[in-house]
C-alpha cells in the first residue's frame, strides 16, 4: 500500500491550527481509507455519487463525507441521507433541489458556494458577480435544510505560485465582502475551501479553514 499514513501524517503537521483536512479518497481503495481512519482521520472527500455511494456502505457510520465534485440536480437524492458537506454548489438550480431532497430526510446540509475564478481549470462555478447577485437576492434565507457555510474554489492548475496566490487571495476578499454583508451574524458562514495537493501551502497563506488533499496522501489515482 502506498505509505497512507506517513503521508497524512506529515500533511497533518504542516496544516496550521484552524485548517481542517478533507482526504479526497476518490478513486482509492477501501483500504486507503481505513489505513488513514484508524489513524483518526474522519473527513473525507469524493467526487462520485455511485462511487461513494458504495463506500458509504462499507465503512465506520463516522466518517464525515463531503461532496467535492460537481454534482448533477439529478443525483442530489442519493447522496442526501448521509452527506455531510456538499462543496461544490455551481448553481442556484442545485442548491434549490439540495433543500427540497434534503426537507424529506429532515435534515440539514451543509454547503458551500463554488467560485469559479480559474482561467480554464472547471467550467462550474459563481463569477463573482452571479455569486453577489444570488445571495443579494436572499432566496437562501428561506431555505431552512441548507446552512451556506462558506466558499470554495479551484486555483489554475498552474506552476506559476504568483498567480495561484492572486485567485485564492481575490476568493479571501470576496469572502470577507459576503461575511461583512450578509453573514455576519451567521457563525456558521467561516470556511474557506482552497488547497490541494500542489498548492495548500498557498492556500493557507490565503485563509483557507478548508484543504482538500488526495495525491499527496493516497498516491496517483488509477483511473
Ligand atoms: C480531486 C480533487 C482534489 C484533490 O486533488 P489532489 O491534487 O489529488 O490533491 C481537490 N479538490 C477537488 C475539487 C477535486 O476534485
């Protein structure tokens, strides 16, 4: 097995305090999963629904899975009873259906809003200005099975650390804008998702509570 646990031990002790790991399993065994769970892990991260949907069923009740990939409106009802954070809210359409599935299970999901501030990296996501538009519109404070509890977002899959630097700081203003203006009496809106593996070290100069890191743990990914 790929040495799961020095790397997420070494990993765990670069994060400084208030950064949380989400171990992005997808595409790793099981046993991957098990090896960083008995060392205390509990957060993990996927991609897709019929993927984790079969993990969910053979690992500790526990685990606190977070949805990190785009997910389609149509899916939504598979992953609702377990859930407990679903990343990558790209539309309005899909935090709208996230709130009706989740009202049947009486249950209460976390979420966050996804940016898209990269050149070309993912087509998914808020401009900043649709992202503005939507909460200005307050339709969210209606819906009572959706906490919005922060922001996330993918920095260019660049070399170039500068511009990195440059996304993940602009998606830290406009958080500190939302927070100001709409949230701020909401404790509950706090997380910053950006980081991965080749770039968390930025990251969290730029005010990530939130890294969400597969390679550097688990290896390659066998496709
Ligand atoms: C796969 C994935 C990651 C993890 O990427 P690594 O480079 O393996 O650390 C993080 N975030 C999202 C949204 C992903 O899809």
């Amino acid at each position: 097995m790929y040495d799961v646990v020095n790397n997420l031990h070494s990993v765990l002790r670069e994060l400084p305090n208030g950064v949380k790991l989400i171990a992005v399993s997808k595409y790793h065994p099981i046993e991957y999963i098990e090896a960083a769970y008995a060392e205390g892990q509990r957060a993990f991260g996927e991609s897709l629904v019929q993927e984790l949907s079969k993990k969910v069923t053979s690992l500790p009740k526990d685990i606190e899975w977070h949805f990190i990939g785009h997910l389609q409106t149509n899916k939504v009802k598979y992953i609702v009873p377990y859930i407990s954070m679903i990343e990558a809210v790209d539309s309005v359409k899909l935090l709208r259906e996230i709130e009706k599935q989740a009202s049947k299970y009486n249950r209460v999901i976390n979420v966050l809003l996804e940016l898209h501030i990269a050149k070309e990296e993912s087509k998914y996501g808020f401009s900043f200005e649709d992202c503005r538009a939507f909460i200005d519109s307050g339709e969210w404070r209606n819906m009572s099975h959706v906490c919005i509890s922060g922001l996330m977002m993918m920095a260019s899959n660049v070399s170039d650390k500068e511009q990195v630097r440059k996304e993940m700081l602009s998606a830290s203003i406009f958080f500190d804008e939302i927070k100001k203006k709409y949230f701020s009496d909401k404790a509950s809106f706090k997380e910053r998702s950006w980081g991965m593996s080749q770039d968390y070290d930025v990251a969290v100069s730029c005010n990530s509570t939130m890294v969400r890191i597969g390679t550097k743990i688990f290896g390659p990914r066998l496709y």
